[in-house]
C-alpha cells in the first residue's frame, strides 16, 4: 500500500461547511481542495457546493495537532473567498473551482478553473490570505496551440529555464456525445504568468490501462531525483462508470517534458464506501498536497507527504505516505 489513508476519513464532509447566508445555506457538498502548509497548519482552499449546484471557495485551516498536520482536524471558516477582477475573464462566468496552490516567488499563487459559457479557461490568481484572491490574469496561449478549452493547470514553485512553467490538460479529446476532456499532460512556460507557449507533450494517456485520460494534480514536489508528479487517472474502458485514481510520474528537473519515469500502476484508487459512492460514484482526485523541503528546496526521500483528495465529488480525503516510497513507484514497470 503506497498511500495510507488517515483514520479520520473524510476529514471534510457536507456537515463540516458552515453556512455563510446568503450564498451557502446547507451545503450539498465539498471536494477538489487545493492545499498549503502556512505557519506549521495545513490549509486547504475548499470547493464547495450550494443546493442550487453553484460553486464556491472556502477555507479551512487545521487546528492544532502533529506538527504536519497530517493527523490534525479542520475548521472551516465562515465566509465565502472573494474573488477580485475576475470580471476581466471577459465573459459570464458560471463556476470557479478546483483550485491548485503554488509558492511562487515567495507569495501564494491560485491556478483556477474557471467554466465560460460552453468552454473551461484557467486563471491564475495570487493570495497573501486565502480570504481574497486577485486576478493576475486569464491564461491565453496563441497560434496553433491556442487553449480553447482547458482544465487542471498546476504552477512549478520555481521558474524553469528563467520561466515560468505550468502543467495543463488541453481537452482536446472528444468522449462520445459529452464534453470533451483530455488524454495529454502538456508543459507551457510564460514571462509574465498570462501570455503562454506551448513548449511540448509531457505524457499521454494509456489506453486500455487505469489511466486512459489524465490531468495534474497537486503541483509538482522538487526531489533530488526530478520533479515528483501526482496526476489523476481515468479508466474508461469498464462497462459499469469511468474511475478516477492516482498515479504518479518523475520529470527531469531541467526539462519537464522528459519523463524519467512513470508508474505502472494506480498509487490510489477508490476503495471506501465515501470513495464509491457520491455525486460522481468511483472518484479520488489528487488535487493538493503538503510537504516540507530542505534548506536547498528539496524534499528527501524519507520525507511524510500529505495528500488531500475529492472524493465522489462530496466529500475530501487526506492520505500520507513518504517521498521514497512515491519514487519507488514511479519506476515500477
């Protein structure tokens, strides 16, 4: 068993998000958080939904327990995030969501998801208090890789090449008569956090295996053998419903498009009754992570990470396991 899930599983459920009137009243549900360790405490910026399905941002800080907050329980506060200047999306905007947290030059950076109309964009945004997020900008690339539709964008914590980089999922993929999702991992690196390039694939999907469509995860965790990916996985290929897992991946530390190593198999996949059953049955979806990095911004092999899922798209998950044993997985083959 690579992960082990904590004893305290679902650490956040419906019950846990308190209202905030007039926006959440008796909320349907939680997931998808993206995580930060701030001050000793892990701190999750939540997902969360109304009754009338709209979406919005809380957060919920760890109250006082192991020093990595790996055991400790959450409190969520009582107030909606404030989103600032995301009117500049240029369009209505339906859903904010599924928010992945970066340390980026020393200040707190939001990737977002952001619904449009009948498309997806991303939007980064920048935080020093998790309680208001400004908008640094839309994310746009141009020419033959335009971004149209987009989801899952994860920030490296540090440029790459004097750059900035980020992990996307174009959803260039066409599923039947639904809406389109995505089979590739791709690396775009920017200036400037809002105009981006396409610089190549990364991986691909892996048909007939656990993870035939794939997006990133929490961002990635620099070691001293490469970058340390977790991603998400579906299986579509099963008759009875697609299931979401985890995986795990290791990209060269000076060239993210090269793959040192990819796992074989799922690190994570639904197991728990609150895994399998929700509003999306057959869900965990690694979307945030907590680690602790040496004096030369590494983390060791022997180093706890602490991942925190959705799960069946209602509730969230914590699991741990250590940097070494994740490592070990990507190079089984």
């Amino acid at each position: 068993m690579v992960f082990t899930r904590s004893a305290s599983n679902p650490i956040l459920s419906r019950d846990d998000i308190p209202d905030a009137p007039p926006d959440v009243i008796d909320a349907t549900s939680v997931f998808n958080p993206g995580a930060a360790r701030v001050d000793g405490r892990d701190l999750l910026l939540l997902r969360v939904q109304t009754r009338g399905r709209r979406t919005c941002l809380m957060t919920a800080e760890s109250e006082p327990g192991p020093a990595d907050g790996s055991g400790a329980a959450f409190t969520v506060r009582r107030e909606l995030v404030e989103l600032v200047g995301f009117e500049e999306m240029g369009r209505e905007i339906h859903h904010v969501y599924d928010p992945r947290v970066t340390l980026l030059d020393g200040a707190w950076h939001v990737v977002l998801a952001v619904d449009v109309d009948s498309t997806c964009r991303l939007a980064v945004a920048r935080t020093d208090d998790f309680r208001r997020l400004e908008l640094v900008g839309k994310v746009a690339a141009g020419g033959r890789t335009r971004w149209d539709d987009v989801r899952n964008g994860v920030l490296f914590p540090e440029r790459i090449g004097g750059s900035y980089a980020m992990l996307l999922r174009p959803n260039r993929k066409a599923i039947g008569d639904g809406p389109s999702s995505g089979d590739e991992i791709v690396l775009g690196t920017s200036d400037d956090l809002v105009n981006w390039r396409e610089r190549g694939s990364v991986m691909s999907g892996r048909w007939h295996s656990w993870d035939e469509l794939i997006g990133p995860g929490p961002p990635p965790v620099k070691t001293r053998d490469g970058w340390l990916l977790v991603y998400h996985g579906i299986a579509t290929h099963l008759a009875t419903a697609w299931i979401y897992q985890a995986g795990v991946v290791l990209l060269d530390l000076e060239d993210p498009t090269r793959v040192i190593a990819r796992g074989r198999d799922n690190v994570l996949e639904p197991r728990e009754s609150w895994e399998m059953t929700g509003q999306v049955p057959n869900v965990v979806f690694p979307s945030g992570l907590t680690v602790d990095h040496d004096a030369d911004g590494f983390a060791g092999p022997d180093t706890e990470l602490t991942l925190y899922y959705g799960a069946a798209d209602t509730c969230v998950g914590r699991a741990t396991t250590t940097v070494g044993r994740l490592i070990e997985s990507c190079r089984l083959e």
